[in-house]
C-alpha cells in the first residue's frame, strides 16, 4: 500500500472553452480527464466582453493558484478561441511547472470566417473584443500578444462542418469555423485531424481519447 511519501505527484489540466461557449460544453472532456488521474480546473471567462490580455488577465489568479497545489505539471486543454488565450496567458504567466498543451480547433492561423464578418455590426456586438482578434490578418498589437511558443502543442483538427454557409468561405478541408491549414502552429509537437465539425470537438470520444493520449505520451495515436 503506497504512503504519502511514495504517491506519485498528481499532474493537472486546466480546461479553457472558446469564445461564446461556458465551461458546460468542456464536461464530457473534463470527467474523461479527471477519470484518467488529472486533477481539473474548467474556467468559465468572459470570452465576448474582454480582449484576449484582458482576459488572460482575468485568469491568471485561479490558474496560478491550482498550478501552485499540484504536485506535478500542470497542462491545458483548449477549445477554438480558448488555444490563442492559451497562448497569450502562457507568454505572460508560464508557470514553472508546466507541461503540455492540447489544442482543439484552434485559429492559430486565423479564421477566415472572421474575416468576412469582423465589420459587421452583429458580428462585433455579439463576438466583442476579442472577436477583432481572430482574423488571418493581424496588426502588431495582436501578433505581438501570440509568441512562438517554447513548450509541447499538440493540436486536435477537424474535417467535417455543419454549418453549409460558412462552409462556402472556407478553404477544404475544414470543421465549418476554421480551415485544418490555419489551425497548425509553427513549433507545434503533433497534428492529428479528426471527423468532427468545430463545436463537437470537446465531446467528439476520438478527440478526448487523443487529447488524453497527448497529455500521457505527448504524442498522438495516428488515424486514417
């Protein structure tokens, strides 16, 4: 029977969803993580009312404060918008113990979907600030708050849509929000692309097995 001084340390897994989603849609992923030995944090954040430093901002105490009572690393899983927040609190406020990161869907590229609709008035009302941010072309300011990163990425794609109109503005294959091309990163570690559109990927099972396998491997399990 193992004694506290022979436990082995607990890692963590902070959970951040995208913008104009809560914490509720990561829980399928979140019990699957948890179930695996993690420890979890699904922040909930205002992703329509803030820009991505405000909001990086507004994170920071609880993340700092679960980093502090692990007693092993501390990775992050990230939906859409949720990946460039990542990127913009990690340039900040990298903790020294942290591990990886699993991106799911992610605009690191840009959306072009965002494009097309950044100056539109229901679109800005609806998105906010951090909305102006998810565009493929970026001022200084913004590209100035994403970094090349330093630490393991793996990234989650998408190949299916069901969102017909949206899809005629996207280059193939993409999830009906964001090309596969565009969610690649330089420096990134792994990329997988799996049948799924863009909002079912936090409960997609072939995502969350390989979000898992990410975390545990640092790799990804390959697919067809």
């Amino acid at each position: 029977m193992s004694t506290p001084a022979t436990m082995p340390a607990q890692d963590g897994v902070v959970l951040l969803h995208g913008i104009s989603r809560t914490a509720r849609s990561f829980r399928k992923m979140e019990s699957a993580i948890a179930r695996s030995g993690y420890a979890t944090l699904n922040l909930d954040y205002a992703s329509r009312r803030k820009a991505l430093e405000a909001l990086a901002a507004d994170i920071h105490p609880d993340i700092k404060t679960f980093a502090s009572r692990l007693s092993g690393q501390m990775h992050v899983v990230c939906h859409s918008m949720g990946g460039l927040l990542t990127r913009v609190y990690l340039a900040k406020h990298r903790p020294p113990n942290l591990g990886r990161v699993v991106m799911l869907g992610t605009p690191n590229g840009g959306s072009e979907i965002a494009d097309r609709l950044k100056n539109v008035v229901l679109y800005r009302a609806f998105f906010g600030p951090a909305g102006q941010q998810l565009g493929t072309l970026r001022d200084a300011a913004t590209m100035a708050l994403l970094p090349p990163i330093e630490y393991p990425v793996g990234i989650i794609a998408g190949k299916r849509s069901i969102y017909p109109v949206a899809s005629a503005f996207l280059p193939r294959p993409h999830d009906g929000r964001v090309s596969v091309a565009n969610t690649k990163l330089d420096g990134m570690t792994d990329h997988i692309v799996v049948r799924t559109s863009h909002p079912w990927l936090v409960r997609s099972d072939e995502a969350i097995a390989q979000t898992i396998t990410f975390l545990r491997e640092g790799k990804f399990t390959a697919n067809s």
